[in-house]
C-alpha cells in the first residue's frame, strides 16, 4: 500500500513531552530505608541472624543442661550405693566405702563429707561443712576447699536414720570451663553467622538491584518512545526470567495493538480521503460549471452517494467496535439459527441465479444457540456475500451448517480464487484487502465483523483452502438445553 504519511494522534508525542519531568523524578536519589534493595536486605540479615542466634542458643543451652543432669544422676547413684552399705553395714561400712572412694584415683571429681549427730566429721575430702547448705535433698551449687584448693561442686546432702548427715557431691571446675569454651566457641560463630548474614544481605540487594536494573532501564527507555526494547533474558529461567517474558510478552501485545491502531487509522485516512475528495470536486466543478439545475441536481445526488458510503464505512467501524467491545452479550436470547439460516438461503440463492452462480445448502433442523439473531445474520452475509463477490459464474458455492458435539458449524465454500496463505490471518483486519481484490467493490471491514461476532459468542471464525477457493468456517457454542 502507498500510504501517505501516518497520522500521529499524539500517541508518540505524548511521552516525549512527560519524559524530562520524570527523568528528574527518577534519578533523585532517594533515602536509604525507601530502598526495596535495602529494605529485603535488611529482612535477610534480620531473619538470618535470629535464627543463628536461635541456634545457636539451643545448642548451648541444651549442652549445659545434658551436663548438668549427668553430674544430678551420677551423685543421686551414689548416694543410693552408699545408702545400702549403710542398710546393710551400718556407719562403720558407710565409712569403708566412702574411704574406697576417696583412695579410688579414677573418681577424682567425687566429694563426700560424713558428719556425725554432733557435727563431728567423721570422713571425707572436705575440710569443712560448705557454708549455706543448710538443707538436705537440695541440689547446691557452692564454692568448696578441697585439699586445700578451691573450686566449685554440685553438692546434696541427704540426712542419714540413725543421725548424722551425709554430703556428697562432684567437683564441676572441669564442667563449667566446658562451658566457657562452649560459649565462647559459640559466640565466635554467631560473630562470624552475623558477618556472614550482613555479607550475603549485600549480595541480596546487589543482585536485587541488577535485576531491577535491567527492568527499569528497559521500561524507562519504553516510556520515552523506544517501543521496540526488550527485558533481556539472562537464561536461567528464574523467577526474574518469568517476570521478564511476561513483561515482554506485554509489550509484545501493547506494540501489535499500536500497530493495529495506527493501521486503522491510515487506513481510514486512506480510504476515506478518496471519496471525500471525489465528492468535493464534484460538488466544486458543480458550482463552476453546471449550466442547468439538472446538473446541479445530478452531481449533488452523486455526492450524496459518495458521502454515504462513507457513513457507511464508519457505520461498519463502529459497529466492530461495539461488538468487541462485548456489551451486547447482555442481550443475548436463545434462539435457533435453522429459520434463520433457510431465509438467508432463500434470499442468495435468487441472488447466485441471477450471476450463474449455483448455491449447495444443507442446514440441520436444529442449531440452537445463545446469542445475538442479528449478529449472526450479518455474519453469514458478509461470507455470502464475498463468495458471491470474489468468483466467478459457472461455479458451486457451498452453504451447509450442522450441529456436532455441542458446537454448531458454519461454512462457506467457494471456488474462487481463495486467500493466499500469507494473506490469511491479516484477512480478518479492519481495511484489509488482497491485491487481487482491488478491482471488487467494498471497504475491507466485513472478515473484520464476522470475526468479531465470532468472538462474541465465544466462538472461532476460520479461514482455509478449499483446494481451489476459500472454505470459511464459523464455529459457536450451542446452547445446552
Ligand atoms: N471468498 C473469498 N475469496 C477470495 N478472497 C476473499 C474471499 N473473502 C474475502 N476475501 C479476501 O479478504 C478480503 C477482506 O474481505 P472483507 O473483509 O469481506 O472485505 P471486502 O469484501 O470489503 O473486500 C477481501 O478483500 C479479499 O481480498
Ligand atoms: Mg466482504
């Protein structure tokens, strides 16, 4: 097509004139805390922290626990040993098995102190009664001298029948430096999780960052004019991949649907600026050159025809457009198409006669359907009426409709020269029109509706050889009853 130069409508113009007020907008750097980088950083380091921290804590306090129970049911054994020697032998028999123990080199860590009614020590390893243990069955952890060295015990004193009280306990010094070294070990890690933590929360918000670099360049670049950039894909197929295809797919659609728009409306320029034309000079050389009231008559009436095709045309348009627009779904009725059908067979088959051209209908009594009546006529007319334009006399065109699985199917079939194949999809364009159709009268705009009810009625319009000729298929939904 040799179009004259496209119309802008504003549609490029409009975010060139925005673009320096946001580019302000865009570069002023903004607080740190308004960052999302930062932000989910921050989260990172937080949520990685506290559970190092919670970690580590279990660790070392269910450590020191298993100690501290161990030493408990080491002590309260002895002492249950020691109580039956006292059953069997008495003091003097507690007093040899206290004294084995405190030759017994392997139990170095075993504390016991034997005191008699009177407070007298009777035997032991301490030298004195441990200040503040005063109760017996009471678990103390106390300070002790032993052998003239301090150091700290998990003592119990229990009270023996026949007077007298009995001390044992376990030297912990050896425990609580395992403790020492367990936390500081501990902390040592939870200093290093916390490094680690802040470390990875950086390679979070840089990787966060280069992510997002690549979108917001892209779509600042979109949102200046360059329609055609892309999101680049960096392969992995992550979730930043799929945000990019979709945000790619898109534009992919917005740039079509701009495409289409602008395609429309050179379109309308071109196809309406014809006729326009026409008509003025008619109505100009008219008022030039007309000598009688009759020319002036006749080149008006021309006129008049030139301007109602195209009110015609624009008719057609907006009409398209209310139905892709949907709003008439609201008046959808159920309704058979068969009648319909019959009647539109009767009023082309008198048509096709009179061109020599022979019209094979084979219609179901059945099709029902939830839709638009009017709709649908107008479909089935606009395919009529291209086969009826678009071949030649002599031929057979087929108009059959039949109702399978719930679908009720359309055709129309000629022997004509049919689409070519690179034709077919753009068929349905508003304003297309083959090359080979330029010489047939017509605007381009009725594959357009047909698809467009199609559509409405959540159904297909489909275009296909007919081997030769065209073999156009409406397929709709029936309505289930
Ligand atoms: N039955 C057909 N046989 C051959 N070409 C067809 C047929 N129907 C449609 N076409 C092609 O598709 C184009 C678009 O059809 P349509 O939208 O009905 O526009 P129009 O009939 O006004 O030309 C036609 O111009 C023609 O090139
Ligand atoms: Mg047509």
């Amino acid at each position: 097509m040799n179009l004259p130069a496209p119309p802008n409508f504003g549609v490029q113009a409009e975010p060139r004139a925005l673009a320096p007020g946001r580019r302000k907008r865009q570069h002023r750097s903004r607080p740190l805390i308004r960052s999302a980088g930062v932000r989910f950083a921050l989260a990172y380091a937080v949520v990685f922290g506290v559970s190092a921290f919670a970690l580590a804590f279990s660790i070392w306090y269910s450590t020191l626990d298993l100690l501290q129970r161990q030493v408990e049911v080491d002590i309260r054994n002895d002492a249950l040993v020691l109580d039956e020697h006292y059953q069997l032998g008495g003091l003097p028999s507690l007093i040899a098995a206290i004294h084995d123990r405190l030759t017994d080199v392997t139990q170095s860590d075993g504390i016991y102190l034997l005191e008699d009614a009177l407070g007298n020590r009777l035997i032991g390893n301490l030298d004195t009664w441990p200040n503040g243990l005063n109760q017996v069955n009471t678990w103390y952890e106390l300070p002790v001298t032993r052998d003239h060295q301090s150091s700290v015990a998990l003592l119990r004193a229990y009270s023996l029948p026949g007077g007298g009280e009995l001390l044992v306990g376990r030297d912990v010094t050896a425990r609580d430096k395992l403790r020492n070294v367990l936390r500081d070990g501990l902390l040592w890690a939870l200093g290093l999780m916390f490094a680690l933590g802040i470390l990875g929360a950086f390679l979070v918000r840089s990787l966060f960052r280069r992510m997002m670099r690549d979108i917001s360049t892209t779509t600042r670049a979109i949102a200046r004019g360059d329609l055609a950039r892309r999101i680049p894909l960096t392969g992995d197929g992550d979730e930043f991949d799929e945000l990019a295809t979709i945000i790619n797919d898109m534009l992919d659609r917005i740039s079509r649907l701009m495409d289409g728009v602008r395609q429309v409306s050179n379109a309308i320029a071109h196809d309406l600026r014809t006729p326009i034309t026409r008509a003025r000079t008619r109505l100009e050389d008219a008022s030039l050159h007309a000598h009688s009231a009759e020319d002036l008559q006749s080149a008006i009436e021309r006129a008049t025809l030139d301007l109602d095709g195209i009110v015609g045309v624009f008719e057609a348009l907006l009409r398209i457009a209310e139905i892709e627009a949907g709003s008439r779904r609201a008046a959808f009725a159920p309704i058979d198409l068969a009648p319909m059908l019959h009647d539109m067979d009767e009023l082309y088959r008198a048509v096709a006669e009179e061109r020599g051209l022979t019209l094979e209908t084979r219609i179901e009594p059945r099709l029902p359907l939830l839709g638009d009546r009017d709709l649908v006529q107008q479909a089935v007319a606009n395919l009529l009426d291209n086969a009826l334009k678009f071949t030649e006399p002599g031929t057979v065109i087929g108009f059959t409709a039949r109702l399978e699985e719930a679908v009720i199917e359309i055709a129309i079939t000629d022997r004509g020269p049919g689409i070519a194949e690179p034709d077919r999809a753009r068929a349905t364009e508003r304003f297309f029109r083959a090359e080979s159709a330029r010489s047939t009268a017509g605007s381009g705009l009725g594959l357009a509706l047909v698809a467009a009810v199609a559509q409405l009625h959540n159904g297909t319009l489909l275009l296909a050889d007919n081997d030769p000729g065209l073999r156009a298929v409406i397929t709709l939904p029936a309505r289930s009853s």
